[in-house]
C-alpha cells in the first residue's frame, strides 16, 4: 500500500520528503549551472557567443525568448528563471548594485526594496546609502530613503576597504550555486510542502541514532505508519480501535496517549518527560522529545534514549496485534536502553576516517620567535537585541600584555559575524600598533578555517575581504584556533563591553 505520494517523496529531506530526485526538475536544476555560469564569467566563450546572439536589446537576466530561439538556448532560460529564485549580491563598496531594481536587502533569500522612488533617488545605487568617510551604514539617509528596511539594511556589513559587489547564490553559505541547492529551490517552489514550523533536521534527521529509526520517525511524522485509524481511512474494513484499550488508534495515540505508552514513559528515567496534555500532533512530540535529557543511571551520554523508546512501543504494538505478545511497561523501557546501549558501543568501535586538515598558514618572510607577538580575540554576542561586545588582547614575544581593549556594536546578524569583526578590529588594533609578525587567536573554529582556507562567506565577505587586506601590512601573520577555556581574558573583555553598551542603551 502506497503511504506517501511521490510528490512528496521527491521533496528534499529538510522540508518533508526523502530526497528523491524528479527528473525532470533536476534538469532544470542542472541548466541553471550554464546560467550560473554565463552570470559569473561573461567573458568566456560560451558567455560571448550565446550574449552575442541572443542579447542584443536587453542583459541575460531580463532577456525574453524569441520565436526562433534554439531549443538549448530556451532551456538555459528556464535554468535562468529557476537561478532567479535564490540569486542575490554580496555587498562590498555598493556601487554596482542598482538601490531600486536590485534583491540587496537580504543575504538568506532575494528581497528587493518596494518603491516608488522619488526622482532624486531614482538612479541611486546602494553606496549613496554608505559615509564615504567611515564606510558605515549612513542611518540617516536609509531613514529618508528605506526607513521600513532601516534593520535589515544595518544588519549587512559593508567592506571598509575597496571591494567589488558580487552575485551570489544566496542558499549556499559560499555564495557558488550547486544543483543540490537549486532542486531544493524548484521542489520548494511547487507548493508540496508540510508545515515549515516543524524542523526535520534537528528532529529527525540529524538525532543521533539509527538510520532504520530515523526513517521510522519520519514516517510516524509522515502519517505513514499502519495505524488502525489510517488502514479504516483508506476503505479497508478493519477494526480501528486500540487492542490495549480499546481507544481510536492513531500514530500518537500509540506512541503517547495510551495508557500503556503513558506508563512506559512515567518509568522513563529522564528528564522533562512527554504528558498527553499540551502535545496534539506526532510533529509536538518530537519537539519535544528533543528537550529531554536522560539520567546519568541509564549511561547512554550523549546519545538521545527517546528514538529507542519510541520504536520499541510501535514494535510492541506490532507484536501484540499481529502474534499477540504482550510486554510490561518496565520490559519495554529496559529494551529501549538496552538496544541504545548496543548501538551506542557499536559505534564507539567504528574506525572514525581521518579527516585532511584544511589548515594553511601564509607568512610572508618567516621572522624570529623574538619579534612574534600574539593578539586573542573574542566577541559576545546578544541573539534577542543584535548588539555585540568585542574584545582583544595584544601580546608581545615574552607573553607580556601590551593592549586589552574592548568596543561593541549593534545590529550584527550572527555570533560567526560577531567573532569577525573582534578579529578585524585586533588585527587592526596590531597593525595600528607597527608588529610586523603576528599570531591571531580565536575561539571560533568556523572562522579560523574560513580565513586560513581562503574560502568565501556571503554574510561574512566584507568582514573577511577587510581582514585579509589588514594582513598584508605584517610580514607574516597565522590564524590560529584556541580553545575557549584558554581565551578567558578576551572572553572577559567582550562580555564586558556588551554588559556596558547593553546597559548604556536601556538607560537612553
């Protein structure tokens, strides 16, 4: 019996379906690679003669097809129209992207500003909205200008130094379109979506358990599973009542409001159990199953007990229904972490592969121990109010403390934002100060590996361009990762400039 459409099977794993691919979407995903191409490098052969001969009055993204089109020339338009949906830019001196008829606002999906513009700022491009002087965000002409995008406006941070602006693919972090990403744009865009409010990755996808028991779970969270009220749903004339107690049985009756499953996770030894009240739907109990915590008794770490306990009730229920095997309460509790024990132990034993290390330095002329100095930076940052406190700390070769200086900022999109910008101000803090050999500490993996990788970060790209041009004044500088516990003192700076900016602003 058919459970899910193919419609929805087709649908990547992040919204719903399992990621089987469509194939005729797939090929437009695939064209769009030739549009991606022709966008990003005009000036190739293929670029030149295709713009040559088809794009004479109007640019390629705005191009319609003529009647005598080539029939791959009409595909590479539909990759075009398919790119559009996720195509935006990379902020850096603005002076390339038109203020009006440019999607700028917005570096997780396309948004363009609503007008109409008035005749003065009709032709603007988005540098009129940038001080010459200090390359911030001038909040006074976005006032007069975009007064209803003022936040997200000041949340994108603008290169100092000069930069070319830049097309980008705004659902790949890197900017670079990929076919994965576009198939997940045309399956999105057709309408067979479940509910958005639900996260399948972190409820389903990404819990660390079994392959098999993920599946499971999206498959009680699919109504999928071969519950009695869903077999009678499909004119099959079986009897839909509970063989434990006799209610209508459905995916959550099952799994939660049982008596019998209610039983088994009253002995569940965790904390922050699941009740039947407040929790309606298979989607809520698994939101909520990720908030619990088990017992240190049950010694599965870090190793989530729920899945397990999850998939032993339905396997219970199969065997009482189908072999008429009934299991206690406390029977089906110690099988659920028995088996994530096992699973747990046979994966502790897995050959864990080792992983190339991404990690490249770039002196310049190798200089003395003596002339090294050493700068630790770190940021706080505040999720609900987007303001940050940043905070360094300046060494010289004998580790004696030369600068700890703070500052702070408001409007930052991102915690990985807010660490850039603490680096950029303590490279610039060091190169303000004559070191000619640096070594730059932070807290953030993510970062070290972007700036030692030479890799590319659409919210970050000004930020990084602006760090990079700052390293060029040493003659050799490393990006080096330091774990938290040892960055204390610039972990303490930070959090003190956020406290005092945070304070200063509530008293205003």
């Amino acid at each position: 019996m058919c459970w899910v459409s193919w419609e929805k099977l087709s649908v990547p794993k992040s919204a719903g379906g399992l990621g089987f691919r469509e194939l005729a979407q797939f090929n437009d995903a695939m064209l769009a690679k030739i549009s991606w191409r022709i966008i990003k490098s005009p000036n190739c052969l293929l670029a030149k003669i295709l713009l040559g001969k088809y794009c004479h009055k109007s640019p390629f993204l705005e191009v319609e097809p003529v009647q005598r089109a080539s029939h791959g020339w009409r595909g590479i338009l539909v990759g075009r129209d398919l790119l559009q949906k996720g195509l935006g830019w990379a902020l850096g001196s603005g002076v390339k992207v038109e203020l009006w008829r440019e999607a700028w606002l917005s570096t997780e999906k396309p948004l363009a500003p609503i007008g109409p513009p008035t005749r003065e700022t009709q032709n603007w491009s988005v540098s009129s909205l940038i001080d010459p002087i200090s390359k911030e965000w001038n909040v006074k002409a976005i006032r007069e200008t975009l007064p209803q995008y003022e936040g997200a406006i000041c949340k994108l941070i603008p290169s100092f130094f000069e930069l070319d602006d830049e097309r980008v693919w705004l659902l790949n972090a890197s900017g670079v379109y990929t076919t994965k990403s576009g198939y997940a744009v045309a399956k999105l865009c057709t309408g067979n979506i479940s509910d958005q409010s639900f996260s399948w990755k972190s409820c389903i996808w990404n819990v660390k358990t079994s392959p098999k028991i993920q599946h499971f779970l999206w498959k009680a969270n699919s109504k999928a599973l071969p519950v009695g009220s869903l077999i009678e749903s499909r004119g099959i004339s079986v009897s839909p009542e509970c063989k434990r107690c006799g209610a209508r049985e459905t995916e959550l009756h099952v799994l939660l409001q049982c008596p019998f499953a209610e039983r088994v996770w009253e002995l569940t030894p965790c904390l922050h159990k699941p009740t039947i009240t407040g929790i309606t739907s298979v989607s809520a109990l698994l939101q909520h199953c990720c908030k619990l915590i088990s017992l240190p008794p049950v010694g599965l770490g870090s190793t989530p007990l729920y899945p397990w306990l999850l998939w032993v009730l339905w396997t219970n229920r199969n065997k009482l229904v189908f072999d008429n095997k009934y299991y206690s309460e406390e029977s089906t509790v110690l099988k659920a972490i028995q088996d994530a024990r096992a699973w747990q132990a046979a994966q502790a034993c897995l050959a864990k592969p080792i992983l190339p290390q991404r990690v490249v330095h770039s002196p310049v002329v190798p200089c003395s121990n003596s002339y090294t100095w050493s700068v630790f930076s770190d940021a706080a940052w505040n999720s609900s109010t987007g303001q940050c406190g940043l905070g360094w700390r300046l060494c010289d070769a004998t580790g004696r403390c030369s600068e700890n200086s703070s500052s702070h900022r408001r409007d930052v999109p991102s915690a990985l934002v807010a660490e850039a910008l603490a680096v950029k101000a303590a490279v610039d803090a060091a190169a303000t100060s004559f070191v000619r050999c640096l070594k730059v500490f932070s807290d953030s993996k993510a970062l070290i590996l972007l700036l030692n990788s030479q890799a590319q970060d659409v919210v970050l790209k000004g930020v990084l361009h602006d760090i990079r041009v700052l390293a060029r004044s040493f003659e050799s500088i490393s990006f080096n990762f330091i774990p938290r516990l040892d960055n204390v003192a610039a972990d303490a700076l930070a959090k003190s400039a956020l406290y005092s900016f945070h304070h200063s602003v509530s008293a205003v």
